[in-house]
C-alpha cells in the first residue's frame, strides 16, 4: 500500500517536474530567444561563430549572448546531420523479444537501441552505408538464429528501410509554450481535412525526388560533424586543441566539405521539455500505399509539438526468409515523438483521424521509457580515409586510426 508521504512525494514530482518545464519555456519567451532558436533550424553551417551569425544575419556578439544565455538555462543543441551526402542510410529492425545489447548482431553499427514496453519487444536501428549493402545480408544472416530462437513469443518482427530523415520541433518565436500545453484539437483536425485533399506532388518531389548517396570525402569532417552532434555550439577552434590537426585544416574542412557539401540541415534543441517519469514516449509507424500521401504526412508533422524526428522509406517484406532478394511494400512514415501526460488522448485522436481520412492504411505504436533508450552518433571510427569510403573491417580500421589520429589526442 503506498503511504501518505510517498503519495505526497509522487504528486510534488510531478507538479515539480512540470514547473521547470514551463519555467524553461517562458524563460525562453522572457529573453527572447525564440527568433533565433527558430532560425538555427533552417541552417547550413556551425562550428564557426562568424559564418554561423551570417547565416542568422545577426550579430556575431548578440550570437554569443545567446549561446551563454541557453548554457545558463540548461538548453542544449545539436545538428540535424544530412546522412545521404554520408552514404549512409538507415535500417530498422522490431523484434517481440528482448535483446541485450552485446547480443545485437553488428552492434557497432548500431544508431539506435531501444526496449519497448508495448509492446514488449527490441527496436533496433542500424547505420547502413549504401555503398556496402552486403551489410544486410550479413546482418540477416546472423538474425536467423535469433528469430528461430523466439517461436514462442507472440509477435512477428517488422524491418524497415529508411531512405532520409530529419530533425524537428515547434515554432518558439510567438509563445513558446502554446506548442506544448495550449494545444488546439480544432486547428489540427481542420489542417488534417485541408491536407487529405492535397495531390501531394510538390511534397512527392521534395522528399522522394532523389535520394543520392554520396561517400565523404575525409574522415576530418566526419570528426566535425560528430563532435557538433554533441554540441552544435562547438567550435573548430575548440576542436583544434583536442585534435592533432591544426585549426587552418579544421576551417579548410568546415567550409569547403561541410559547409558547401550541406552536410548540415540545422541545428536542434536536445533539451526535451517533458519529464521521464510521467510523459509518454512513442515510435509511430504511419503506412500508406501512396507516395504522395507519406509525402503529405511528412510536411504535416513537421515542426508540431512533441515530434522530434521524421523518418521516410518502406516496410520490407519477408526480410528473413530464405529468398535472396527483399520485397519493399508500403511506405512508411515514422514518428518519434514525446507526449505529455494530460494529452495522451490525443495521439488516438490522432490515428484515428488519419484513418478516416484516408491518409494512412495502418498505424503501429512502440512505446518505451527514455532509460532504455542508447544513441550513437555518425560512426566515423568505420570509415577508411585510405579508401575514401566506409569499410566493413572495422576492427583493423580502428586500429589504424588509433595509431594515426585518436593515439595523438592531446
């Protein structure tokens, strides 16, 4: 039986939990900062103040003003990374059962682990560079033997090939908090009836057009981008110290590979503004046999609240039989997404209405909790600056680069 106190306890964490979230949003309307925290979305570059405040057309100081106001307040930022001018894509893999980490096969192309509660199960993702697809044999092979391990688990596994993804959030610059906790059911169900009779062909061409994957071109700007991915904030100078290159070689790489190859798509708030312990947390799985209805769906969901990334391919059928080739079917839009508790009606509310009209033909939803979630960044450690290009012998990589880079850290 719970007593008085924890009971008492419970309630203050999450009135408390609550408060600093809000506290945070207003600060961020109190100081103004959400011109700018909008603008950094649409960016190209970062890791050079300067180039960065041009981009922004502000002020190179009223820049550093506001990096030491969102340090103050506990924001932080990262870089939305464009994984097609990487050669990489992505695959995801959804298993009724749990995994342990170190079980995973190829874990060290992992991007993403997650355990979900419901349904019970593994959500894995993987790094999948386009130009050593092998890879995905490799990685069905080795599934096998875990699938025909967990014939007794009610479920089936799900794979889905993902061709792009982006970042997102809401808009700050009006009221920061509208996004967040004055949600108007009525304007969305009105702006899902307007988009169900769009042809889509704009959003088709936008997101679907091309999708041209490209190697890098030196593994320095893949040190760039993951260290921004850390920290959008970080500068090439800072990186200079801990790197043995100079910062002449940093700048050459910033602005003549990253910057005017737009590896970057943005800079992003890491900073959540829900709370562990009450909010929910969900992978949703929207598929539709049209192109254009994915396309319009990922223009809807695009910068709403509580979505943090979009992710846009097929679903893959029969990716674990003993056929040599892999059967894409419909087209998957994904949805991760974060939702505070006194609005979990909504995401039913959401489904549903996408069901009806017309726009999706299933829904699927993973929820987990943030602690068993692990992240890595662009697995730069994998690529081979000899070769130009991302190698599968990742062991003997690492311990090239080791001796030649990583040993001589400072």
């Amino acid at each position: 039986m719970i007593s008085k106190e924890m009971l008492t306890s419970m309630v203050d964490d999450y009135v408390n939990s609550y408060k600093r979230v809000i506290d945070l949003l207003n600060n961020i309307g109190k100081y103004r900062l959400g011109p700018i925290i909008d603008k950094l979305r649409s960016v190209r570059i970062a890791g050079d103040y300067s180039l960065l405040s041009k981009e922004l057309e502000i002020k190179e100081e009223q820049l550093k003003q506001f990096i030491k106001r969102t340090k103050k307040l506990g924001l932080k930022f990262t870089i939305d990374v464009n994984i097609l001018s990487l050669g990489l894509m992505e695959f995801i893999v959804y298993l009724p059962t749990i995994i342990n980490h170190d079980d995973v096969p190829f874990n060290v192309w992992l991007k993403l682990y997650v355990i979900t509660h419901n349904p019970v199960g593994t959500l894995l993702s993987y790094y999948i560079p386009a130009s050593k697809r092998i890879l995905l044999e490799m990685v069905k092979e080795n599934y096998k033997d875990i699938i025909s391990k967990m014939k007794f688990i009610k479920g089936k596994e799900r794979v889905y090939m993902i061709y792009n993804i982006m970042r997102s959030q809401p808009t700050f610059s009006t009221d920061p908090i509208r996004p967040f906790f004055r949600f108007n059911w009525n304007s969305l169900v009105k702006e899902l009836n307007e988009i169900s009779y769009k042809t889509g062909l704009s959003e088709r061409k936008l997101y679907w057009s091309s999708f041209k994957y490209s190697d890098p071109l030196d593994i320095i700007d893949l040190i760039i981008l993951k260290e921004l991915e850390k920290d959008a904030f970080k500068t090439v100078y800072q990186l200079s110290k801990n790197f043995p290159f100079s910062l002449k070689v940093f700048n050459k790489h910033l602005y003549l590979h990253v910057y005017k190859r737009n590896l970057i798509k943005g800079i992003f708030l890491k900073t959540g503004f829900t709370s562990r312990l009450i909010d929910s947390f969900h992978v949703v799985i929207l598929k539709t046999s049209d192109k254009d209805k994915a396309s319009i769906l990922i223009s809807f969901f695009k910068y709403k609240p509580w979505i943090y990334t979009i992710r846009w391919g097929h679903e893959i059928l029969d990716f674990f039989s003993e056929e040599d080739y892999f059967k894409p079917d419909k087209y998957i839009v994904i949805v991760t997404m974060a939702i505070p508790s006194i609005y979990q009606v909504y995401l039913a509310k959401l489904l549903y209405q996408l069901r009806q009209l017309n726009l999706v033909d299933e829904a699927e939803v993973f929820s987990y909790d943030t602690v068993a979630v692990k992240k890595w960044g662009v697995p730069y450690r994998f690529y081979s600056q000899s070769e130009r290009t991302w190698t599968l012998d990742v062991e003997k990589n690492i311990d090239i680069l080791e001796k030649r880079i990583f040993g001589k850290m400072k």
